[in-house]
C-alpha cells in the first residue's frame, strides 16, 4: 500500500537524519486530505485514530525507530482544539496505546486542557504558516488569509512568539503563548525556503533551536 511505503520512507529518512519522530492521525479523508471537519461519532473517531497509531507503530517497531508524540492532524486537530469532550476521548486512545508518548498541542487550546487532565507529557505548539484568531485558534482554510506565504509574515511571526512570546491575530490583537515549538507546513508551496529563512532568523537573534523530547 502506497501510504504504508511512504510511512516507511518517511521514518527511514527521519532515523537517517537524526529527527525526532512522532504520530500524525486525522479523519481517515484522503480525499480531502484530513482537512475537512466530519460529523461522526466519538467512537468512530477514536477507532480511526487507534489505527493509525497502531499502524505507524508497527512500521516504526520493524525499523527500530521510536515515536516520541502524537500530533492531531487538520481538521481533526482544530475540532479537538475547541471541543475538550473530544480533545479527551482522544488523547485517551494515545494514552492506552503508549502513555509515554508527549502530546504535541496548539497553545492556549481545549487540546492542553484534555491532555493535562489525563497526566499526560505535553509540548505547547504554535504555527509559523497559519493565522490567529483573538481566541488563539487558527483562522479557517476557508477564509482568505489563512495560510501565510509571505516569507517577512512568517519570519516575523516566529520572532516574536520566540522573543516576547506573542502572537499578533489577524484581528490585530495581541495574545500570550508559552508554546516551545513551531510547527511549518510541509505542504506549503514555500515549505523549503521559509524553513530555511526561520532558523536563520531565529539563529541571529540568538534564540536557540533544540528539541522539545
């Protein structure tokens, strides 16, 4: 299977360069590539969401790669981030399947709240590619301005969520964030270059890069 193959890829290359790797589960919608919100039932969630954590772990036990977190992908991840009911019935389903593994969330979100109230180890995200609203979520794909391209919008936004720990929302206010890690698009048709051009930045203005695990 296609999926399957490029999951193996994914964490040989990852073992190869030394990066961390971690479970990324969504609606199972390749049609619309996780990114659209679906009305199922909790449960069926939380089955789709066991299988793929099940499924990456077997590929990761057979290449002796170990996952370090579970990051909520799309849509799945932004209805998580405003809903705690199913933020928790989530982060159940990781915990039973490895309680050890981190949960990477969106600061200041429904997300922490679930995660803390079931112990679990947590890494506060924030994103260098996607807007904010003044309720530290992000801005719907469907609206205009969603998704920043502009390499000076990006790099700005890193600065200074890294240097002050503030994050400027498209309606002009400004909110705190403690996050510790920033999360790029690999989508993004500018992935590459905006990768490139944020660690410079972040580098001279003397802010460290590691890893969060």
């Amino acid at each position: 299977m296609l999926v399957m193959s490029i999951m193996r890829a994914t964490l040989k290359m990852a073992k190869a360069k030394g990066v961390t790797c971690g479970a990324h589960p969504g609606f199972a919608d390749k049609e619309n590539f996780g990114r659209k919100e679906l009305d199922l039932p909790v449960e069926q969630i939380q089955q789709q969401v066991r299988e793929q954590l099940n499924a990456i772990q077997k590929i990761a036990d057979e290449e002796n790669v170990k996952l370090k977190y579970v990051k909520l992908h799309g849509a799945l991840a932004n209805m998580a981030a405003r809903d705690y009911a199913l933020a928790l019935a989530l982060f159940q389903i990781v915990k039973n399947h490895n309680p050890r593994l981190a949960i990477l969330a969106l600061d200041n979100s429904a997300q922490l709240k679930a995660a803390k109230q079931l112990g679990q180890r947590i890494i506060r995200e924030a994103y260098a590619d996607r807007a904010y609203t003044n309720d530290g979520l992000l801005l719907s794909r469907a609206k205009q301005g969603a998704v920043l391209h502009d390499k000076d919008k990006v790099v700005a936004q890193c600065l200074l969520l890294a240097e002050r720990g503030e994050i400027k929302t498209v309606e002009g206010t400004i909110i705190k964030s403690t996050a510790s890690s920033i999360c790029l698009h690999g989508d993004n048709e500018n992935a590459l270059d905006l990768a490139i051009n944020i660690k410079k930045s972040l580098e001279k203005a003397g802010i460290r890069i590691h890893s969060c695990l």
